[in-house]
C-alpha cells in the first residue's frame, strides 16, 4: 500500500501482482510446513477473461502440514480501489454487487479487497453483496493483517479449493424444477425422456 500511497503504483489490477509478489516472497520457506500459492485471474473480455466467469481477481491457496496441524483450502478476491472517503457510483455498486454473486456461485470463501491510501481492507463478498451501501471501506471491516491471521489459524478458507490453479475450480450445476397448476383433476402421466 506504501507503493500506492506514493503514486507508483495505480491501478487495482497493478495493485494485486506488487501484493502478490510480496506475499510470495515474505511467505516462502518462512513458516515450516505452509505452502502458498496464488493465481492472478485474467481480465480479458470475452471467453478467455477467468475474472468474468468467476468474479474474482485473486485466488489464493494455502496448505499447512505440520505435526499438529494440517489444512488445504483456498478464498476468491476480488480487489477495488475505494478509498475511505469516497462512495462507489450506483454501478460500480452493481458492478461489485454482480461480482461477488459470482465468486458465491462458486465459494462461500469470497472477499473483496478495498486498497486505499489509509490501508487495505478486507470484507466477506456475503456482506458486500447484501447491502446497499456504497462506502466500501467502511463495509470492510478487517485489515489485511486480520484477513491473512484468520486465513492462517484456519477460521476462513474453503477447502474445495485444492490448488491456486484456476482450471481446477469447480463451479456448482444446479437444477431447479417447478411445477404448479390444479391437481384436483385427474391428468394423464406421461413417461419423460
């Protein structure tokens, strides 16, 4: 965040790689028995843009094996640019709403990342995704060294999430069947095929 306070770094997306690149370098080989891995989802409109389909910028694993402890899971990020005293417009409201609709499809683990000159923010897409409000930072209620120690000690993170390669996420097919009408007469069956 020092880096963007300073102006030398901008955007959202430039945001994500410099944290990424500092999380792989202070995280590998530090903690015995954690390994730690990261996916920058693509933007690119179309087919071939991951963030699209699952609304996320980020997908992060973690797998800790140790005598006493052992896990694998992993949570979608999506990251914006807020800052603490600045409302987000009514579409990006609609924008971010509809995002994290979509990293909920695929994980109750979902969180939106606010970088902001005071500081990054963290808050669960379940939150954000329910309001009406606009003032992300505020709705954020965690800092990041908050969002990274319940990541770690085990109390966020979905473990359907085995890897930080994005191919292996699984997206949930659902099948809703409905019917209605007056069953006081009698109707004909009919064999489906």
């Amino acid at each position: 965040m020092g880096k963007y306070k300073s102006g030398r770094v901008k955007h959202e997306d430039d945001l994500t790689g410099v944290l990424v690149g500092a999380l792989d370098s202070a995280l590998s080989g530090m903690i015995g028995g954690l390994e730690w891995d990261s996916s920058i989802l693509t933007h690119r409109k179309g087919k071939g843009g991951e963030e699209g389909k699952y609304g996320a910028d980020l997908l992060i694993h973690v797998k800790f094996d140790t005598p006493s402890q052992k896990y694998s899971k992993g949570v979608l990020i999506q990251a914006k640019r807020i800052e603490a005293d600045e409302k987000m417009s009514r579409s990006e409201h609609t924008d971010l709403t509809e995002q994290c609709r979509k990293m909920l499809a695929v994980t109750p683990a979902a969180f939106i990342f606010d970088y902001a000159h005071r500081g990054m923010r963290c808050g669960p897409a379940t939150r954000i995704a329910g309001t009406t409000r606009r003032d992300l930072y505020s709705i954020c209620g965690w800092t990041s060294y908050r969002f990274f120690l319940e990541l770690f000690r085990c109390p966020i993170g979905d473990q359907r999430i085995t890897s930080a390669s994005v191919d292996e996420l699984r997206v949930p097919i659902g099948l809703e069947v409905t019917a209605s009408g007056d069953l006081s007469e009698e109707v004909p069956s009919r064999s489906l095929r």
